[in-house]
C-alpha cells in the first residue's frame, strides 16, 4: 500500500525542524511561498530551541517522531 504525499506546509515544517536542530542558518530556506516559508521558519525556530534545549541526537528522536 501507498503512503500518500504529506501536505506541502507539514513537510516545510519537519524539514525546516531538521535543519534548525542540526545547527543551520534560516538563511538556507528554500522556500519563497508565504505560507510554505513561514510554516519552514516555525520548524526552523522550534528545532533551534530544541537543540539549545539539548534535544540533540538520541534524547531528540521522540521530537522528531511528532512532527
């Protein structure tokens, strides 16, 4: 069976979650749509806060599994 495409704005934000827990600029975002940039920014922001938090590595994969 087939998983179906997740919604564009739920993906911008987990890939935008990835790249803010792993240290990376929020220069790097590679969206320019309005909601789809803002909903990568909010990942972006919240994984940042979580690595500052020190859910890095094992102790972050029940974060990850959330969003």
């Amino acid at each position: 069976m087939r998983r179906q495409k997740r919604d564009m704005t739920e993906r911008a934000f987990s890939k935008g979650y990835q790249a803010g827990s792993t240290g990376r600029n929020k220069e790097t975002c590679p969206h320019e749509n309005g909601d789809i940039r803002q909903q990568w920014l909010t990942g972006w922001r919240e994984g940042r806060t979580d690595q500052w938090d020190g859910y890095t590595g094992v102790s972050g994969i029940h974060k990850m599994e959330m969003h």
